[in-house]
C-alpha cells in the first residue's frame, strides 16, 4: 500500500489482557468453546508472547486454524462447573501503517465490476475478497442499506474515498449507546434506532458496501485502553472487545476503517482476527450442556508497554536505539 507514515513513526508494543467471567445458574455439565483470542499475525502486527488460562481447566485444548485463516483454540470442559473464567494475556507489537492519498484506488464502480461473478480464473487477492462481497449471517443486503450508502458514492469515485465518506456518514448517523442492541438486534433495527455499539457501526458500514456490490469484512479487536498523548479524540470502545471494518479497495489491498470512531486503523487497534460479521469472530462461543440462565463479564486492557530506560540499556550491553 503507498501512501504517507501512519500516526507513529516506530513501532508500538502493548501488554493486553482479556477476561471474560461466566457464572451459571446451575451446574454445567460438558462444554465445548472455541475461542478466537489470540492475535493475527499481520504485515503491520506480531504477537511477541501468548498465555491462555482457563478455569476449569479443560480436558483437552488444542490450536487451529479457522475457514477465514484467523488462530482459534478448541477446549472441551467435562467437569461440572458454575463458573467459567478465561484470562488471555499477550504482548502484542505494531508497526506504523501508511495512510492512502485522497483519491487513492481505482474508482468505485470498476471494483464493483471485477467483484460480479463470472466463471474466469481468479487471481487468489480478488478470490479472498469476493467471500466478502455477499450476505452474511448478521449482514442482509438490502435497498435499505444500499441508499444509505449511495450518496458516498457518486459515478467516478475512488472507492477509497467513498469508502472514507461512508465512515463519516455512519458515525454521525448512530449513537453510541451501550445495551442499546444485542447481537441478536437485526441491522434494520439499528439503523431506524439511530443507536447501538461498536459491531452496530462495523455491520452497517459493511451492509452498505456490500449493498453496493463492494467486498468489506469485519475485523475484530482491541482498542488501546488510554489514549495516546497526541491523540486528537479519545477513543470509544475500549476496555471491551472492539470492531471495526475493513475494505477492498485495489490496488491497495484492504484499508481499515473504525466508523465507531471515525478514523483510520494505525497503531491503536489490536487485531484478533476477521470475518464475515460478527458471527465468525466471537471472541468465545460453544454448546454447554446444563447451565440454565448466566451472567457475563468482560475486561480487556490494552496497555503500552514502556521502552526500557537509557541507563538499563547500556547495564545490558546493548546501544539505546
């Protein structure tokens, strides 16, 4: 991707830690859960350090990879328990991403053309994003969405700009109200409430992309906790899981969006992984056997992890960067 240097000049390293607390009702007798929270590696991301604990501890415990190519992790519980508790704890590092010019990308309706299906021989980066280009389980490609999105999108605009404009319309249409939806609230709704959380924000982007014939995915992650010194806004969303979207704009490849907060993704948004929507990319799901009623609680942190000083540099030996 060309463009200028993101909002850092160097990389950013983050110690980030994510619990999620169950208690049951009743007692729980068998689960199975899978669990997407450890981070993708990215060409802008590495993972430096990983620790999964679980309480109960499980049976058995094993590390995939999912359809969409994100890491997940299978565990089997076989002993009764009311209560789950899940810590993930990693060191994340990030590099600086460039930031496209105005204008960037080929115009809007040439990528809707090479998105139609035609039975040709696809090149594998086209392949990847027409998985994103249809409906989805909590996405519907309705007129709705598609007039909601059209006014971004005037005959000859780059898709990345338009792509930019429909972030801003998003974000000045909802307001982010926490327990205003639950996933279980259909998009329809969403937009008529004018309300909802961050996958509110992220799934309506993506319906009104798609709705347009424009491939767009769901990105699920972490906000950094506390905002950077030079930050301009403080960020909405943190100290829970986090999702923003991303969008196919070629030749640059995907461009990462956070209409929640209307910017651009850099160095303040920890990727787990990607999806269709939110149903691909749930941070912990599974199929339990007893339970009856529960009650959830969620905490994330995602902290900087601080350069060492001057003087414990030269103690070690090494030359200060």
């Amino acid at each position: 991707m060309s463009g200028n240097p993101g909002s850092g000049a160097k990389s950013v390293s983050y110690r980030v830690r994510h619990q999620t607390v169950y208690a049951y009702a009743g007692p729980v007798a068998h689960a199975h859960h899978l669990l997407h929270l450890m981070p993708r590696p990215t060409p802008w991301q590495s993972c430096t350090d990983y620790h999964l604990e679980l309480w109960p501890l499980p049976a058995t415990s094993r590390r995939e990879v999912d359809p969409y190519g994100n890491p997940v992790t299978r565990v089997e519980l076989d002993r009764p328990h009311e209560r789950l508790e899940v810590m993930a704890r990693m060191h994340v590092e990030l590099q600086p991403r460039p930031v496209p010019e105005p204008g960037a990308g080929l115009p809007w309706e040439e990528v809707r053309a090479s998105l139609q299906y035609v039975p040709r021989p696809l090149e594998e980066p086209l392949r990847e994003a027409m998985r994103y280009r249809v409906q989805s389980p909590l996405v519907p490609i309705k007129g709705v969405f598609g007039e909601f999105a059209r006014e971004c999108f005037p005959a000859g605009r780059s898709v990345y700009d338009g792509a930019r404009a429909l972030m801003e319309r998003v974000h000045e249409s909802l307001t982010y109200e926490a327990g205003a939806t639950d996933i279980a609230t259909p998009l329809r709704e969403v937009l008529e409430r004018r309300a909802g959380v961050c996958q509110d924000y992220a799934h309506l982007m993506i319906a009104g992309l798609r709705s347009l014939g424009l491939a767009a995915r769901y990105v699920s992650g972490y906000l950094r906790t506390e905002p950077r010194a030079d930050a301009r806004q403080e960020l909405v969303g943190a100290d829970a899981s986090h999702a923003w979207v991303a969008v196919w704009v070629p030749p640059l490849g995907w461009v990462e969006f956070d209409p929640t907060n209307r910017l651009l993704v850099d160095q303040d948004h920890v990727v787990l992984g990607w999806g269709r929507d939110f149903s691909d990319v749930s941070p912990l799901r599974g199929v339990i056997l007893g339970g009856g009623a529960h009650s959830l609680a969620v905490g994330v942190k995602v902290e900087p992890l601080e350069p060492p000083a001057p003087q414990a540099v030269a103690a070690a030996g090494l030359a200060p960067a």
